[in-house]
C-alpha cells in the first residue's frame, strides 16, 4: 500500500452505486487477527486519520463499529484490521474472503484526529490498537512532527506491520508481553522509556483495549503530557441518533459517534467505559455459542479455545 | 342531488373499527387497529357533512384536500379519492396512522364540534384509501418533463421523501442518501411494526422510486462528502437537508450513565430496523423485566409498548406532568392503557439506583403538582416535598427528547441557530444558495407531517430557485367576499350566483 496522496482532487464519482463493498485483499496476522482491504474509492478519498466505519457482515447480521487502519486514495480502498472477539467478528474471519462483498459500509464517521500542531509525538497501539493508529503516525510525520512509535504483542509471531511504522517513525518502540523480540513488558513500559529520553514531547496518541489506553493516560498524567484516546465503545447507527456510545469525559456526557472517537485521556472515566462494554455480554455470549452449534461455526470452538488464551478487551462486535 | 346531509342526519357514531384484543396483542407486533372495511368507511364517509367551509383543510399541515377525498369516497371512488389525496399527500398509508389527527384534521372537524359527537374519523378513512391503493397498486404518477437539474435529498425520511416527490414531479433527476443501510428514516427504525408496518413504508417508497427517485444508503452525508461538495463538484443543481433531530437528550440525572439505562431511539432502532426481537439477528436487544420509561411522548408509548410485547412483567411510565399534557396521540396513550402499562403521571425521575455492579436496580421517583402556567402555556410541575419513593426495575428507557444531530454542522460552514439546528428563512433556504433544510433539524422534534409539510414548502422555494414551475400547487382560488355574502358555498355548482350590484 502506497501512501495517500493528499493533493490529488479527483472529481467526486457520483453515479458510483454504494451497495457493493467488495472486498479485495485479506491477510491473517494471528489466528484471531485479520486484515480486510475493501473497496471505497470515496471513502479513502473522505477518510482521515482517527475515523472509524460501520460494518455490516449480512442483511441479519448487527452493526459494529471498526477504526479505519490505513485508506489508499490511489486503489481507492480503506483497510480495516479486525480481532475475532465476539460472534460478527468470527463470522467475518470465517467468511470474508477476497471476492466476497460487506452487505453495508458506512463511514468515515467521527470527528477525525487533530494533526499539524504538535512537533514531537508518541503513537502508541497496544492489540488491536496498533493499526489504528498507524495513520495517525503517518498524518504527523506528514505533518513535520518528530514521530516516535510504540507498539505492543502478546510475543514475536504476531507483531505485524513492523515495516509500515518503520517507514513513518523517527523511533520505533516494540514491546511484547513474553519478550521475546524488543522490550518485554507492555507498551507503558516503552512509553516510560520513551518519556524519559525525550523532555519535549507535545502530545501522546494511545489506542487499544480500553485498560491499556488507560494505563497510558495514567503513565502520562504526572509528566502533564497531553494524552489523546481513541474510544470505541457499542454503537448501533454511528451518527449520533442512539446515544448507545455515550463515555463520562470529565464533567460530561459525550457521544463517541459524532463527539468523538478521540478524546483528552486524562478527562475520560475509562471504568464506566469498561463496564458499558459489557452491556450485552450475556447476549453475545449467548449468539456466539448458538453460532457454534450451527454448521458455519465448525471451527468455531478451536477459535474460542485460542480466544480464551487471553486476547484483549472486545471492541465493539 | 342526494338530500343534503345535515349534523341532525349524519350517524351519530363513528363507524366501528376492529382491534386486536388488548391481552393478545401485547404479546405481539401485529397491527393494533385494522384498517376500515368498505361497509365501515362508507358509514363514517356519511358522517361528513361537506360543509362549506373545512376546518378540517385547514388544520392539516400540508392541506389535504379533506372534504373532496371524502366525497369521492361517498360515491364509492376509492381510486379518485386517492387521487385527490396524493396531490398534496404522498404517503396516505403512513399518515392516517402516525398523524396526531386529533390536533390537525379531526381536531377542526365541524361534526367534533358538535355537541355529543366524535370528528370525522379522517384518519382512518385516510388509511383505508392509502391501503387500498397498496393493496391495487395504485399509483398516482403524472406525466414528468425532464428539467435537466439534479437535487440531492439527505436523509430519507418523512420530509426527505416529500420533498424528494415534489422535485421528482418536477422533472428533476433526484438522489435520497441515506446513513443507514436501509431508506425511510424515522418511520424505519422509530416507529414500530405494530403501529407502522415495514411493508408500508416499503410502498410508499416504491412509490417513489417509480417517479424516478433514486435511493443511496450507506452515505453519511458530511463525513463522505460535504454539502459544499454537494453543491460544487457533484454538480447538484439544489441539496435538500433533513437529517432529523437525532440526538436523543438524556436527563442528567445520576446513574443516568448505568448499563440498563438507554435512549427510546437505541431501544426501537434495534427492535424496529435491526429485528432484533426476530429470531436470527444477531442486535443484541435489552430486554427488561421491570422497566421505567420516561416521559410521554409517542416515541414514549412506543417504546412502552415495545417493552411489554417483548415480555416485561412490569412497564411504567414515569411523566411529570398529567395526562392531559402528555404530547403522545391519544389513542397511543388510550391503547397503552388498554395493553396494561402503569402510567405515573406527575412524577419525575430523580436517580437510577445501581445494583453493585453497573447495572440498573431501581429508580427513585419524586411525585409532582401542577403550577402556574409556564412559557408553553401548559401547567409547569412543581415537586411534593418528601414524596420520593422508589420501585426496583431493571431497564430504564429514556424518551424526553431530542437534540440537533451535530454532522452537517461539524462538517459544513452552514449557519446554526443558537441551540445547533439549522437556520433558515421563512422560505427555509440556508445560508448556503440552493441549499434549503426542513424538518426536525430546522425545528426541533416534531410530527411526520410537520417534516413532509417542510419537505413541501422546501420543494416549493427549490424550484422557485431553480425558476421551475410549480407544477403540483393545486389551483383553489380563494372566494372572493362577494362570492361569500349571503352564505353562499362558491363551489356549489348549481347555485344560483347573487350579484350585489
């Protein structure tokens, strides 16, 4: 994938039918993560970075929300990097293959990242943290920012895209969980490391598992670093109608839709978002194992036993 | 000529209308009210007396043509009657069952002002015209001359489609987008099968579709592309907006955050659009089995009802005013009564109680009074010292309202008012030429036939701007006061005309 060009200004096609979202490159990292490049053309022009879209697997199937991890206005496709957690997300991994389509795809949504006014910046993606935010180092170091980014596995086998973050890093920080290649330990530990070799960091970009964007805010807090997350909490149509993403940021009620998906990492209550996650955890607990038991699910119980061996918070699906 | 029908002659009752049995249909989403047979609409099509003066034109918001369709349908002209309707009306089918009739038509009928008799029932004989050309597949589609220009519609719901009818029947080349991945809006995924089935507004936009209309979902206009795009290098001639008030208000309350507590729109857009209540799809759906809904609006008493035909032993409403001023129709609330919800009027919310572990586990209530009069002339209610009491229930739905959606305004430099919606002229054009807006996004939560009649008006000063003739405007000149004097109905054709000379 080539980087975006931001200047070319093609004319919106406007006779383009929005129904048919093939998809037309997957790549497995894991056994539980997957990459799907889907076909867009006005949504990689629209898109930017910190923007997120709404899936649909089928006509029965349920809304989920997926942070946009890479767009390219040349193929005109935007790159989503899903983590088989919940019943949707397995059922994308068994079936979505280079050919198939999306039954709806709607997007970007969300207020896109603020980029161009820090000079010196920390990306930092933890699990499936780490491709979202990739454009969001990307679009700094565009920008001119001095870029340092720290990514963090589980162990070596499953670091991805190690190559993409060099190409638009200054520094790059692997962390992984067994040590098995960088620092061992999570991404607050290269964060701490990170903290102390550079006195004039300007701003801290984290994405991941809601107790890892909070362990980072909570790493930056005394050193008065400003801490953006990117939230993605349940969400039904994504454009502000339901109210079902709504986060406690500082005082206040925010919607993560259409206020967010980036906010002040110091001002959020991550403990509410934790708990809002769980909202439905009896039902998707509940469909997944129904999924299961149906034909399409054979190899669904092999992936719950990997799913068990301790994969990250669900986001979303 | 038929004897004159006269208030002493027309049947006093209105003519009966079947419902599904109020036990049974709790515990379906089955349509409550049935539509009137022919031998029902023929009785209450008796009932009007085709006076010369129509209230009832008047109280609609988009003038349908009440007392003509009427008398088609007395002579037995079903088709002709929905002819006269869709003149001005697109979607009878969905208007003679949403409309608040007992406020606009009905609330103006010169029968209802009668002492000891009911309005014309004209709702429901609009209903059983709009079902009956579903029914026949009947359509209403005149001759269109192609104009050449191309409008954008954003969003697809009430005042959308109206809007997007009257452009199309100007010859315009016209595209609806549309977020979700279905069309309709509102009537999709707010308002319930039981009171609005899918297959209607399936019709109805079929309807649309055969003028020429053409539907996009999957669009979020402003985030795929601008208004400013819209009207620039898309190269659409006008852009219509009508993106509804979807923004739902929450009370701000504390526990107002706890799982258990959600907005009426999450609670219908899953059971409604997502079919969650179906078997086979995978929307999760909150299911309660002691559940407090707040305030008493028709998106309350929908969301009331949904609760209970999903199986809560318990639904309350919790409303701080009375009866009398909850905003929802009448007969929502009269139905709602009949299916077994608990109405607390004059009670406010004051906390959402937690079980320990993020869930809801009771609401702590506070009884109200009525007051003086506020701003909107309704009694404002003041709280009863010491009267808090608290009731455990396990889901609380929250249906006080509605704010701006915020995406046109984040995502354009169109003018807002000071509380986010749009501005507009008395024209409802925006800031921006040839953009115009109506709807909820313009006034604030309203009715169905408020937005169409904003989609109308908008597709008026549309091709106004576009220097379209405005081919739909039905030509009813005004009498003039000679004509009026001595009583006498101008549209009487066989009168006798008196000259004051």
């Amino acid at each position: 994938m080539t980087s975006p060009q931001m200047s070319a200004q093609t004319p919106v096609q406007t006779q383009q039918t929005l129904s048919d979202f093939e998809i037309v490159d997957r790549r497995d990292f894991s056994d539980v993560t997957y990459l799907l490049e889907v076909r867009h053309p006005l949504m990689a022009k629209a898109a930017k970075p910190g923007q997120f879209v709404i899936v649909m697997l089928h006509e029965h199937g349920e809304r989920i929300p997926l942070t946009i991890a890479d767009f390219d206005r040349t193929r005109g496709t935007i790159t989503l990097v899903i983590q088989a957690v919940g019943k949707t997300t397995r059922e994308m991994q068994q079936v979505c293959r280079v050919g198939t389509t999306l039954h709806a795809l709607t997007g970007p949504m969300g207020e896109p990242s603020h980029i161009g006014a820090s000079r010196k910046v920390v990306c930092v993606g933890g699990g499936l943290g780490v491709a979202p935010v990739y454009p969001q180092a990307r679009a700094h170091r565009e920008a001119g920012a001095y870029v340092i980014g720290i990514v963090g596995f589980r162990s070596q086998d499953l670091v991805f895209w190690e190559d993409k973050f060099r190409a638009c890093c200054d520094e790059l920080i692997i962390c992984t969980d067994d040590g098995s290649v960088g620092l061992k330990g999570n991404v607050t530990v290269g964060l701490k490391q990170a903290i102390a070799t550079h006195a004039d960091i300007d701003e801290v970009v984290a994405i991941g598992p809601p107790i890892m964007m909070k362990a980072c805010a909570e790493t930056t807090r005394p050193h008065f670093l400003k801490t953006m997350v990117s939230l993605n909490p349940i969400m039904v149509d994504g454009t502000g109608m339901c109210g079902g993403c709504r986060v406690k940021v500082g005082d206040g009620i925010k919607f993560a839709c259409v206020d967010g998906p980036d906010f002040d990492g110091h001002q959020v209550d991550f403990d509410d978002l934790m708990v809002r996650l769980k909202r439905f955890a009896d039902q998707e607990r509940a469909a997944f194992e129904r999924w299961s038991e149906t034909c399409r699910g054979r190899t669904a119980a092999a992936l719950l036993a990997s799913a068990a061996a301790g994969a990250p918070a669900p986001q979303g699906g | 000529m038929a004897k004159k029908k006269t208030i002493k002659t027309i049947p006093r009752e209105r003519a009966h209308v079947e419902e599904q049995n109020p036990t049974l249909r709790a515990r379906n989403f089955d349509e409550v009210t049935f539509c009137l047979s022919p031998e029902q609409a023929q009785i209450e099509t008796d009932r009007c007396i085709e006076c010369p003066n129509p209230g009832c034109v008047k109280g609609c918001p988009v003038g349908v043509d009440i007392r003509g369709f009427v008398a088609r349908l007395a002579a037995g002209d079903i088709r002709g009657a929905y002819e006269v309707i869709t003149e001005t009306n697109l979607l009878p089918a969905v208007c003679g069952r949403v409309c608040p009739q007992e406020h606009q038509c009905e609330g103006a009928c010169v029968v209802g002002k009668a002492k000891g008799l009911a309005p014309v029932a004209i709702g429901r004989l609009e209903r059983f015209v709009g079902d009956t050309a579903i029914a026949n597949g009947w359509t209403n589609i005149p001759y269109i001359e192609p104009s050449g220009y191309r409008v954008g519609i954003v969003g697809s719901g009430p005042a959308g489609m109206a809007c997007a009818a009257d452009m199309a029947k100007a010859g315009c080349d016209v595209t609806v987008y549309e977020a979700f991945h279905v069309p309709g809006g509102v009537l999709r995924y707010g308002i319930p099968d039981f009171r609005l089935p899918n297959s209607v507004i399936d019709a109805e936009i079929a309807n649309l579709e055969k003028l020429g209309v053409k539907f996009e979902c999957n669009v979020l206009v402003g985030r795929l592309f601008t208004i400013e795009q819209m009207i620039g290098e898309m190269g659409f001639d006008a852009v219509f907006i009508g993106t509804g008030a979807g923004y739902p208000t929450f009370p701000g309350i504390p526990g107002d955050n706890l799982n258990g507590v959600l907005s009426a729109n999450e609670l219908l857009t899953r059971c409604n659009m997502m079919r969650a209540k179906d078997g086979g799809f995978d929307t999760p759906l909150p299911i309660g089995t002691r559940v407090a809904v707040i305030g008493a609006g028709n998106t309350a008493m929908d969301a009331l009802r949904v609760c209970k035909r999903l199986g809560a032993a318990e639904v309350r409403c919790i409303y701080r005013r009375s009866r009398a001023e909850a905003p929802a129709r009448v007969e929502e609330v009269h139905h709602a009564e009949e299916e077994g919800i608990d109405f607390q009027w004059l009670t406010a919310p004051v906390e959402v109680l937690d079980d320990g572990k993020g869930n809801v586990r009771a609401l702590r209530c506070i009884r109200m009074e009525l007051g003086a009069p506020d701003a909107s002339g309704r009694r404002s209610p003041v709280p009863i010292a010491g009267s808090e009491y608290e009731f455990d229930c396990d889901l609380v739905v929250v249906a006080i309202g509605t704010n701006a959606n915020p995406i046109i305004g984040q995502t354009s430099r169109i003018k807002l008012d000071k509380r986010g919606y749009i501005a507009t002229d008395a024209d409802l054009a925006t800031s921006i030429p040839g953009v115009y807006a109506g709807g909820d996004i313009v006034t604030g939560a309203a009715t169905v036939i408020k937005a169409m009649g904003a989609g109308r008006r908008a597709a008026r000063s549309m091709k106004r701007y576009l220097g379209l003739r405005d081919t739909d405007a039905v030509y009813r000149p005004a009498p003039s006061w000679r004509e009026r004097a001595f009583g006498l109905d101008p549209e009487e054709r066989n009168a006798v005309r008196v000259r004051v000379s």
